[in-house]
C-alpha cells in the first residue's frame, strides 16, 4: 500500500504520523476558516486524515506531503459547505491583518482590535471565495504562493491575481464603507 513513499512493515503508520505531526495545528486553522465552528473543523480535520491515510500510496514524494494534505482538507471542507450549505460568521483569530492599521503603526486597545476584526470579517464575506481561499491558506495557513498554487489546482500567476485582487477589493471595500460613515 506505502510501496511509493513509505517502507512497508511497522513503520508505515509511525512514518504518516511523524509527517502529520507538525501540520495539525495549521490544518485546523485552515478547516476552522471555513466553519468557525470547532465541531466541524475537528471533523474536516480527521475525515482529511483518515482519507489521505488511505491514499498515501498516491502521493510521490514525501516533500509533497503537506501540499497534499491540505489540498485533500479544502475539498473536504468545500465539500462539507456545499453539502451543508452552511453560512457561518467568520470569528477569525489575531492573525487576521488589521488592514486600517496596517501602515500606521500605532497600538490600538483590544476593543478597537475586536471591532476592528468584525469589520474585516464582514468585508472578507464579501468577496468571492475563490479569493477569501487564497487569503485562507496565505494567512491562516502560512502557505507561500508556489504551496498554494499546488493546493488549489491553479498557475502561480492565478494565486498572485487573486491575492492582489483581494487586497484591492478589501481596500476598496473599506473606502466605500468609510465613505458611508
């Protein structure tokens, strides 16, 4: 079943989860970007594991490993959304870009940071999905752009556009609201 990357024998399972090891914590992130809800980010998590365990014989290299899996999460939480139809808020921890600061530099007291923090969410839920999945994977996931182009499915210059396209719409997004105020 391993004969591409993995030796066969007992090592097989103990060599999966040294590979895995280091990835849950990000994997999680990623699954909890689409739910905000732990119970089905747990659950997208371990259907992922449990799917790639039974195709590791598909994977070629090891050093493909995390692109692999990741991209094995997103369709299963995509999948899972479609299914659902779920819509949840989006309560995203602190390393969401706090885009109205960004280049200001100055600190900001936690409540300003909450705020500031629903007003981006809601912005994000604005933009189409394909874009908020590149933002998913680039800052929540701390995928590069050559890692995310593997995961997606999609040429490096589609995920650079998308990324920019995103900032743009976001910015955008924020002077129409702030105009509006």
């Amino acid at each position: 079943m391993f004969q591409r990357v993995f030796n066969l024998g007992k090592m097989e399972e103990t060599e999966f989860l040294e590979l895995l090891e280091g990835r849950l914590k990000i994997l999680y992130k990623i699954a909890y970007s689409y739910f905000k809800d732990e119970n089905n980010a747990s659950d997208a998590v371990q259907d992922s594991i449990v799917t790639a365990y039974k195709n590791i014989y598909k994977l070629k290299s090891k050093e493909k490993f995390n692109s692999w899996i990741t991209t094995i999460l997103v369709n299963r939480c995509r999948e899972i959304l479609r299914r659902n139809k779920i819509i949840a808020f989006e309560q995203y921890d602190a390393k969401v870009i706090d885009i109205r600061v960004l280049n200001e530099g100055k600190q900001i007291s936690d409540y300003e940071k909450l705020e500031n923090k629903i007003y981006l969410i809601n912005l994000l839920n604005k933009i189409d999905e394909k874009y908020r999945d590149v933002i998913r994977l680039k800052y929540f996931g701390d995928y590069n752009l050559e890692e995310i182009s593997t995961i997606l499915d999609i040429p490096i210059g589609t995920v650079k556009s998308r990324l920019n396209y995103a900032i743009k719409k976001l910015k955008e997004l924020m002077e129409v609201n702030n105009n509006a105020l």
